[in-house]
C-alpha cells in the first residue's frame, strides 16, 4: 500500500463520518426535521435504549449549523445488513480488509460511533455572488485522533499544511487538478482546498476550510446545532440510514431572500414547504422506508401527493423489469394535514435475492455468442482471352 492510498484511507474514513444538520420543520410531529444518521456499532447491534439515544445526541451537540443533514448507523449495517447480502467468503475478506485498515491507519470501521456529513448554504458576497455551499464530515469513535491525523501528514508527503486556528491546528491540502481548472472557471474555487482536524481526542472533522474552523468554534460553545434539530434526526434509534433538509430555506439563503453576508434582510415570507425527513429502517423481516415532506398546508399536501403518485405510477408502467416494478408498487404517498408522506416495506429476502441476482456475473450462452461471418470461397479472377483475328 502507498503512502498516497493510507492518505486517501485516513481521508476517506474520517469524511464517510460526517454529520450534516438541517433545520427542517414539522416532520414526523417533530418542529424540526433531522438530518439522515449513520451510528456504527460494534459487533453486537446498537442498543436502541433512551441512554444509547442521548449519548449519540451528547456527542453531536457540539457541531455547528447545517442546512443539510445525514446520519448513518455503520455498525447495524455492517453487522446485521451486510451479512444477508454476503457469502461467508465474502464476509470474511471483508473483515479481513477492516483489519488491514486498522493496522495500517489504525481505525476499525467496526468501531466508529458515528458518520455524519453536513452542508451550509452561505448568503451571496457583496458582489451579490453566489456561493457554493460548504460540507463537513465528523467521525467519532475509538480511534486516538491526533495519531491518525498524524498518519494523515506523513502520508501527504508535506502535502498538508499546517494552519493555527484557536487552540487547534487545521491540516490544509490543496487539490491541484481543481485550482487548474478554476482558473478557467472560478466557482470551482471554492473546492480547491480541503482540511483536516481533531476536534477533540477521539472526533476528526473533514470538510471546506470554513466549515472546519465553524466546528472548532462550535465545539467551543459558538452558533451550535439547534438540539431540535438533533432530537430530530435521532427519533428513530433503529433508522439505518436519515437524511433532512430544508430547500426553501438554502434557496432562500444563497440567492440573497435573507440579505448578503453583510447586509441581512428580514425575510418576507416564512414558509417551512419543502422541509422534509427520510429514514431507512428494518425489523425481522422487512427493510422500510419513512419519509416525511411539509407542503404547508392541507390542500397542497393532497395536491403534491397527488401528482407525486401519478409520476409514480407512470414510472412504475414504463420500467420493463419486473423485480424494479414490484420495488416501486410498494411505495405508497399519501398527504396527511399539511404533510405528504412516503411509506414503504419490502420483504428483507426479496430486495436480497434482487441485489445477488444483479451482483452475479452474467454467464455467456451459446446464444450469446456471436459467431465469425462464414469464410466466401475465393474466386479466381476471371481472364479475358484475345480472339486470334482469321487470315485470310
């Protein structure tokens, strides 16, 4: 293994760990609408007890605002999800490649707590510019994150730059293939630059610049998370995978609605539509999906469900595979007050013998072989002869 791969591992690890929040309104009975969560585990599945609830709400208090939030629950997946899907062959060379990752950047996915991602909208530059959103990645676990951050220096061979930012030090690297092509487009700039930080002994923070120095001053008290907004996105311990978001309020923010950076502007219209929540679950028997969007009132909820149900359906009769149509047909929208809800189950065996049926390598028939064009008898040109002219 190169030392560019253990960077692209420490990297790519401690950025699968984010947690992203989003303020998202009235979803599920709650006021805000969380963001999707992913909480690894250990070998054991997550215990789904109001103390385990809490602990991953203390451990995510300190983030700073987001617009866009997941939360992903690794350990479930990888322990009780992944193993339907895999031979015990495949199983093992899994846990095997875990090992191998943790003795080379010493982390054991199987013992990261949780994996968040974030997004931010920022308001337009006095310029009245728009500007890309930001991202950020938490990872939390029992890992020592200094030594991996560490890893992560040695690995970019004096790539990462050093930053002082408070009482923290933010590893800088620059993209170079993206600061290129910024010079020819300039809203590529603001991805031409990532970092890394520890943001305390066992939580690293990936992301933009920006978003990272926001962490830190989070993670010292300063424009925190909204808790609504956590309690939120953790209302189901036993989701999968969730994800929230509120649109109209990002649109709102990046196209000058509330002012620019510099100049703020009361909003003229408060309005929570779009605002939505979504979850993957599963109990003994069945994967199910739960989702939840504010149309702000009643009739509109019955006139998005509406229309959302007829795109449905439509796509439902155009799709030829058979196994994808019966996917679809369990999907059900229907508007409840000034919601539109999504629900559906699906059999645990059906979507597993659906996913080994496209993961097996197709097996070439005789049908399927194209056989040479037949080999045309050559001819030998035909030769002309001279009549021989009579004397007389």
């Amino acid at each position: 293994m190169t030392k560019i791969s253990k960077l692209q591992i420490v990297l790519l690890l401690a950025f699968a760990a984010a947690v992203i929040t989003i303020p998202a309104q009235k979803t599920l009975g709650q006021t805000n609408a969380a963001g999707p969560l992913l909480a690894a585990t250990n070998s054991v599945p997550i215990p789904t007890t109001k103390s385990a609830t809490q602990s991953v709400l203390n451990s995510l208090s300190s983030l700073p605002e987001a617009d866009a939030l997941m939360y992903i629950n690794p350990q479930r997946i990888l322990n009780e999800v992944v193993p339907k899907f895999l031979s015990a062959k495949d199983l093992e060379n899994m846990r095997k490649g875990f090992e191998e990752i943790n003795k080379t950047a010493g982390m054991d996915p199987g013992k990261v707590n949780y994996l968040v991602i974030a997004v931010r909208f920022r308001k337009p530059t006095a310029e009245l510019n728009f500007q890309p959103p930001e991202f950020l990645a938490v990872t939390g676990g029992d890992f020592n994150a200094e030594s991996l951050i560490g890893l992560a220096r040695m690995a970019s061979q004096g790539k990462l730059r050093d930053e002082k930012y408070g009482d923290k030090t933010l590893g800088l690297l620059t993209i170079d293939p993206i600061v290129k092509e910024a010079e020819k487009n300039p809203f590529l700039k603001a991805f031409s630059e990532v970092g890394i930080v520890s943001l305390n002994a066992n939580t690293i923070a990936t992301g933009t610049p920006g978003y990272l120095r926001a962490a830190i001053d989070a993670s010292g008290g300063k424009d925190r998370i909204n808790p609504a907004t956590l309690n939120s996105l953790v209302r189901d311990p036993n989701a999968l995978i969730s994800i929230a978001g509120a649109p109209w309020r990002s649109f709102a923010k990046s196209f000058g609605m509330l002012g620019t950076e510099n100049n703020a502007r009361a909003p003229r219209c408060e309005s929570n539509i779009g605002d939505f929540y979504a979850a993957l679950t599963m109990d003994a028997t069945n994967f199910m999906i739960r989702g939840v969007s504010n149309a702000d009132n009643p009739d509109t909820a019955k006139i998005i469900a509406n229309l959302y149900s007829g795109l449905l359906n439509y796509a439902t009769s155009s799709i030829p595979d058979a196994s994808a149509q019966s996917l679809l047909k369990a999907l059900a929208i229907t508007a409840e007050g000034d919601e539109v809800l999504l629900n559906a189950d699906f059999p645990q065996q059906m979507v597993i013998d659906l996913i080994q049926q496209k993961m097996k390598p197709k097996v070439m028939t005789d049908s399927s072989v194209i056989a040479p064009p037949p080999v045309q008898p050559t001819r030998k040109a035909a030769v002309k002869r001279r009549r021989a002219r009579r004397r007389h």
